[in-house]
C-alpha cells in the first residue's frame, strides 16, 4: 500500500466518521489540538487502524502520533 493510499483511507475515515471538515486535514494539523479528536475518538482511531491495516497499535501510541503527517507515517512503517 502506498502512502497516498494510506493518506486517501485516514483521511476518508476522519472526514466519514469523525466529521472533520476536510480542508482542516493537512499534513501538520495536530490531532487533538487542531482537528479536535478527543480521547474518546482516538480509540475510535485505533479500531479503525486496526482492523483497516492489520496491527495493533495502543492509543499510547498517540504520545508520539500527534500530527495527520505523523499518523500517515506511523501507519507505513508499520505495514512497511
């Protein structure tokens, strides 16, 4: 999967079930502080990871995830 691929499906996911505006995704938006998504919503992200990418990834994993760029990121390294 490429990256573009990986950004296409996040961003589709956010904008769907989330209900971010699209224009507020860019690639430096911050999660929380810019997009909004609350504690509840990141774990409604992790499902999301999980079951559309196949690993697991802990909503720990958000203290080092904090930007969408940085999410696309994380994401392709873990699928490789």
């Amino acid at each position: 999967m490429t990256l573009e691929q990986i950004e296409q499906k996040v961003n589709s996911f956010l904008i769907d079930e989330l209900e971010i505006e699209e224009e507020k995704i860019t690639g430096g938006a911050r999660l929380k502080e810019d997009l909004g998504v609350d504690s509840l919503e990141v774990v409604d992200v992790v499902v999301y990871i999980e079951e559309n990418f196949g690993f697991k990834m802990k909503p720990e994993d958000f203290k080092v995830v904090k930007t969408v760029d940085e999410l696309y990121s994380f994401i392709a390294e873990k699928i490789g």
